[in-house]
C-alpha cells in the first residue's frame, strides 16, 4: 500500500519540473533576449530529463509489479475467505437446526415397532422438514413381486396422484440405491420430462428421491417435489438420506418383529391364523357382553373326502389343495375384525362381525360355490374337491366361546352327514 501511494507522487514531479524548466528558460529568452541556443540547450536538457524519467518509471514498475500482483491476489484470497466464512456463520443456526431436528426424529424412530407408525411418523417429519415441498410420497417395496407401492403422500393442493408404483424417478433410485437431486426436470439430461408424471400432472420442477434400505436390502422410496425450480439443495438431499437411512434400519426391525408374531400366530402352511389366536380373539369378545352386539357369526368348513386326495395324489397335492382353499377365503373374507384361521388338519373357522345374518349366510355359500368351482391338475389328471360347512350365530347358538364352537362343529358334522359339500344351520 506503501508503494502506490509514493509511484503516482514520483509520476507528476518529473513532468512539472520540466515543465517548469522550459517555462522560464521561455521566460528568459524572451525578456533577457538571451541567445536562442540557451533556449535550445533547455529544451534538450529537457527532453533529455523526460527520457530518464521513462526510464526510471519503466525500471521501478517492473520492479514492484510481481508484488503488487501477488499482494492482490492474496488480499482477494482473503476476501473470498471471509466471504465464505460469513456465509458458513449465517448458515450455522439452520444447520444446528436441522441436526437437532435429525437427532428428534431418531429418538422417536427408534422407540417405534409399528410399521404403519413408522410410515405416518416419517411422513409428518418430511412435512415438517422441507416446507418449501409441494408433495411428498413414500412407496413400499415388495421384493417378492418387485414392486414398488405408495404407502402415504402429502399434497400442498388436491390433486390426484396417479404414480401408484412409481416411475422413472423411483425406479431409477431402487435400481441404483442411490439419491437422486434435480434442480429442474427440464433440463435434467437423465430422464424425459415428457414421460415424468409428476411434470405433466403437478407441474413439479425440482426433487429429491431417497431409497430407504439397509445397505443393498431396499426398503422402499422416498420422494419429495417441488414446482419451482431448484427447491432444493445437496444439504436437503444428504438430510433426507439420513433420514431414510434411519427409517430403513427401524422397518427392517419392525417387519422382522412383525414376522416373529406372525410365526407364533400363524400357520406355516396356509399363513391363516392358528386356532389358539382365533379362540383368544374370540373369547376376549365375550369378556365385553356390551360391546359385542348381536351380528356375529362363526362359519367352519371342512374339506371333503380329504384322505383320499392325500391317499391318491399324495401329501404335495393335499397341501396345494390346502393353500388354495386358504387363498380363497382370505380373498372373500376382508371384513374389519373378520378373523380366518386354520381350525387344524383341513378344516378352517372363521368369525364374522358386523353383518346380519342373511350376509353371512349369504357369505358362506359363496365360498362354497367358489371352491367347488375350482379345480387343478397333477400328471394330467383333474382333480376337483369340495367343502361342507356349518354356521353359528350369537346368541342363538351359543353365548359363549365353546358352546358356539359346539354348535357351528354339530352343524358342520350334520352337513357331512347329509351329503357334503353343503351348507347347514339351525333355522329360527
């Protein structure tokens, strides 16, 4: 600073002094009437001044020029620095924010064992997490089916979401495990903005796309979108994967505490209920008289001539017989608080709540119909097989747990006794 302060003084003394010298040798030609030729010697004497002052001018710019230059580029190294440092102090509460917002959600994540509160809670945080968000999804991935599934969404605007299985966007996340962040579709060179639901439908520009997994195991995907353009930053995409990191390792745990119950509840064979749930389940009914109303049915089914299917085809038939059946009545019976189960060997129980009798009559003889009607082949041979079943109702039949499992398995027995393959129950 030292030095451009003293080079622009040094600049004007040269040429004022010689300005100065050929003004009053000027002067001193014309009033002294001197000779012309100390006129002449002044202006060389000049001239001649000028040119060292060139000289000396050159001499002292090529000395101090290298450290000029470096003096500035370390001053504007260090205004960037500051710069940057600045914009790292302004950006510190929002990170502490959000790290503290991160150590919240995984307090509450590791404390859930439920799938589905899992998912609402994950939801909620994202919403809470990324404001500027127009929508978030959150798809399940069934592996068994490779599938992807939407599980829960958030919309700022009603719209209708039509990616049920996801698309491009997800696909390409659950095929690579990786995140995804675009600042805008249009331009983005990876994916067609043409083909992108989420552009021509909600008109979303920006997204971040997370896979929730445990390593190479994936869970499912997470998506958030925006409609204006570069919504969202890498901070936001690293976040989210933190979080979807977390979430994976507490779905993993929950589908694996989840399937633990299944196996102490359920049969291994059939994936119906075990009888020991289906009479805990109906027992507690019967501890509330008050709270179990009068629709309430019991239905109990048993395979025809069963031995003979095992005894002619063997065991491997019996048990696709076995599936199959189970198969049919979970896709009939889908009642909330209808329970199936396995009664054991080959016969099968199911409650039913919550319809009149008619209805669950009605129920019954279609799933009769529609076992009768099925049928399947081994070694070129039909094979076609049948139930018979009987249906109790509360209070008429019993208004207990035994006695209305007495009266449904005397009903069952009559129905075998009259023919099988039929229906039977106590007529009021």
């Amino acid at each position: 600073m030292i030095l451009q302060q003293k080079i622009p003084l040094f600049n004007l003394l040269i040429p004022t002094t010689l300005s100065f010298l050929i003004i009053i040798s000027l002067i001193f030609t014309l009033k002294s009437k001197v000779s012309f030729i100390f006129f002449l010697a002044a202006s060389v004497s000049a001239v001649i001044l000028f040119f060292l002052y060139s000289i000396s001018k050159r001499v002292i710019f090529s000395k101090f020029h290298g450290e000029l230059d470096q003096l500035e580029e370390k001053i504007n190294i260090l205004e960037k620095s500051i710069a940057g440092k600045n914009k790292i102090t302004e950006s510190l509460p929002e990170k502490q924010n959000r790290l503290s917002f991160l150590f919240d959600v995984s307090q509450v994540l590791i404390g859930l064992i439920d799938c589905e509160k899992i998912f609402d809670f994950l939801i909620n945080s994202l919403d809470n997490l990324f404001p500027q968000a127009d929508a978030i999804l959150i798809f399940s991935f069934d592996k068994e089916n490779d599938l992807l599934s939407l599980t829960r969404s958030v919309k700022k605007k009603e719209c209708v979401i039509k990616e049920k299985n996801g698309e491009a966007l997800d696909t390409w996340v659950l095929f690579h495990n990786q995140s995804l962040l675009i600042e805008d579709i249009i331009n983005d060179f990876k994916f067609d903005s043409g083909i992108i639901t989420a552009y021509q439908e909600r008109k979303a520009h920006s997204f971040i796309v997370s896979p929730l997994a445990i390593e190479h195991k994936l869970i499912g995907i997470a998506r958030i979108e925006a409609k204006k353009p570069a919504s969202f930053s890498l901070d936001d995409s690293r976040i989210l994967r933190n979080i979807c990191d977390l979430a994976g390792v507490v779905l993993e745990r929950a589908y694996l505490f989840r399937t633990a119950q299944d196996l102490a509840i359920k049969d291994s064979l059939t994936s119906l209920f075990v009888k020991d749930y289906f009479f805990e389940k109906l027992s507690k009914k019967f501890k509330h008289p008050g709270e179990l109303g009068a629709k309430l049915g019991i239905v109990m089914l048993d395979i025809d001539d069963f031995k003979n299917i095992n005894d002619s085809y063997g065991h491997v038939v019996g048990d696709v017989v076995l599936k199959k059946i189970a198969s049919t009545l979970s896709h009939l019976v889908s009642g909330t608080g209808d329970i199936v189960a396995r009664f054991g060997g080959e016969e099968f129980i199911i409650l039913v709540e919550g319809r009149e009798r008619s209805e669950i009559l009605g129920l019954a003889e279609k799933i009769r119909c529609s076992i009768e009607s099925q049928e399947l082949y081994f070694r070129r041979k039909k094979i076609k097989f049948t139930v018979s079943g009987g249906v109790a109702f509360y209070p008429e039949d019993g208004k207990d747990a035994l006695s209305l499992a007495d009266s449904v398995d005397k009903l069952l027995y009559k129905a075998k006794n009259e023919g099988k393959n039929k229906i039977c129950f106590t007529e009021y």
